[in-house]
C-alpha cells in the first residue's frame, strides 16, 4: 500500500479505533503508541548488479510496558493527527510504500506491509504481513522458482558429498 492510500483509509474513517493484526488473528495491544515515522530512500545493487531505487514509509509501532492490560484503542483520528504532524516536519513521499515496523516478546522486529485492511463494527484494523526475500535477478543468475531436489544415497555435506 503507498503512503497517500493508507492516508486516504484513515481520512476515511477517523471516527474508528485503529488496530493491527501483525499476523492472522494477533492484534498489537491497545497500548501500542507510533513511536517513530521514517522516510527513506532505498539505493540498491542486486546479486545481478542491477541497480534500483524507490521510497518508503516506515511507522513503527511500540507497546509501553506501562500501559499493560489497557483496552481501548488509539483512535484513527489521533493517529491520523500524528502523522499530519509530522508531515508538516518531514514531508512525505506519497507515492512511497509504507510499511509498519514491529516487535514484541514473542514476535521478531520486522518491517511489515500492509496486505489489507477490514472494518468491524467501531474498529478499523490495518492486516499487516511479512514479505518474503526474494531474488531479483533469477533470470540472470540462472535461479529456478523451484527449488531443486537432490537425489543421492550420499549425505549431502559428508567430505566425499559432491553437493555442498
């Protein structure tokens, strides 16, 4: 989703509470604050040496350990006001992806995109998703999608193994 879509979502539906599935059917607690908005540009060189760019938007999202057991959630129209705010500081880039930044105990920090969004009842929940690496260059590099399978009767990393 680039940056003005997700803005147009929210604009949309300012009167609902915002919530986050980071992965199917587990919601970021209530007690989750934006804690930081990035504006980056990516410049890259893949194994290909092919070179790309692009923008991106990344808003990380922290849950404060002293808000534990809070229910009600951050509503669309504050959330919607922090990120005005700092737009007017550090302009965006709209036609940027955006992307969510996001950890807790029990989940990895990772960047994640937004792969939809639904709205139930009083809520808009944002469905947050993790986008696999990939290769950029299979052409070039000679990379089939389908990974291949080895048959042989020798383990594959023993010393006389010819696979490793």
């Amino acid at each position: 989703m680039k940056t003005q879509e997700l803005f147009k979502v929210l604009e949309s539906n300012q009167d609902k509470s915002l919530l986050f599935e980071y992965a199917p059917n587990l919601l970021i607690g209530a007690n989750y604050h934006i804690t930081e908005v990035k504006h980056l540009t990516v410049d890259s060189v893949d194994c290909g040496s092919q070179t790309d760019a692009w923008k991106e938007t990344i808003i990380q999202l922290w849950e404060s350990p002293s808000e534990l057991g809070k229910t009600e959630y951050m509503t669309v129209y504050k959330a919607l006001a922090i990120l005005k705010k700092v737009g007017k500081m550090k302009p965006y880039v709209l036609d940027a992806e955006v992307k969510f930044e996001y950890s807790n105990a029990t989940f990895h920090t990772a960047q994640l995109f937004v792969n939809d969004f639904d709205i139930r009842g009083n809520n808009l929940i944002v469905k947050l998703a993790i986008e696999k690496t990939d290769c950029k260059a299979k052409e070039i590099c000679g990379v089939q999608d389908v990974e291949a399978t080895v048959t042989s009767n020798e383990p594959c990393c023993s010393p006389d193994g010819n696979c490793c």
